[in-house]
C-alpha cells in the first residue's frame, strides 16, 4: 500500500501523467499547421489590401449597393426627394471619407489576428519541442 497520501482526500496520490493533458497537447499540435496556414494567408490577405490599392474599387461597389438598396427600398424616389435633393451625394461623400478609415482598420486587425496566431503558434511549437526531448 503507498504511503504517499493526501492529508485531505485519504488516498495515494496517482504519479501518472494526466491523460487530458496529453490529449489537449495533441490537440493542439494537431491546430498547428493550420494555425500556421491561417496566418500566412493573413499575410497574403494584408499585402493584397495595402499593395493592390482596393479603396476604389470597394468604395465603388459600396456606393453601387447603397443606391441600389435605395432603388429598391424606395423605387419611385418620393421618400428620397422628400428628404433631402443632395441625400445620396451626400451618402456618397460620406462613404468616400469614411472607406480609407475601414480599410485601415481592416489592416489593424488582420495586424493584430497575425500577432495573436504567431505567439499561439510558438507557445504550440514550444510545447511540442519539451515533449519530444522528454521521449
């Protein structure tokens, strides 16, 4: 009979590795190539934002919806002539200066997605080195 004992419990303490551990563990170096994917294709996904000069053609096709909803929400135009003779110009000035804002926010965030996924990555990696060298 053991005599390593828990004062609280009454029993022997069991010196076996956790088996949750270890699956949490395989879990996640199974998650590792594609967290690893994910992040590269943010790289991808960033570079073709900032490189590719996309403000125009998503404010074009943003300012192209919004009129269309307006047609459709108000196809003989009386709700918007009633409210205002310039609505939709002045809709379409607001989309243009607030588009360069998204954009740049849609760039921080994949930033802040790509610094997330390389810490996760290496704490996986890290964990997956510490167990091979123990084998």
């Amino acid at each position: 009979m053991p005599m390593n004992r828990d004062h609280k419990t009454d029993r022997a303490q069991d010196r076996r590795p956790d088996p949750k551990d270890d699956l949490l563990r395989g879990m996640g170096l199974l998650a590792l190539p594609l967290l690893a994917f994910h992040r590269n294709m943010l790289g991808i996904l960033r570079k073709g934002i900032t490189e590719a000069g996309l403000l125009k053609p998503v404010q074009t096709l943003v300012e192209n919806e919004l009129h269309a909803l307006l047609m459709i929400a108000d196809p003989t135009g009386k709700l918007r002539s009633s409210l205002s003779a310039d609505m939709e110009k002045k809709l379409k000035d607001t989309l243009d200066a607030g588009m360069p804002k998204v954009i740049s926010g849609a760039v921080s965030l994949i930033d802040a997605q790509q610094a997330m996924l390389t810490t996760v990555i290496e704490t996986l990696d890290a964990a997956r080195s510490s167990k091979a060298s123990k084998k």
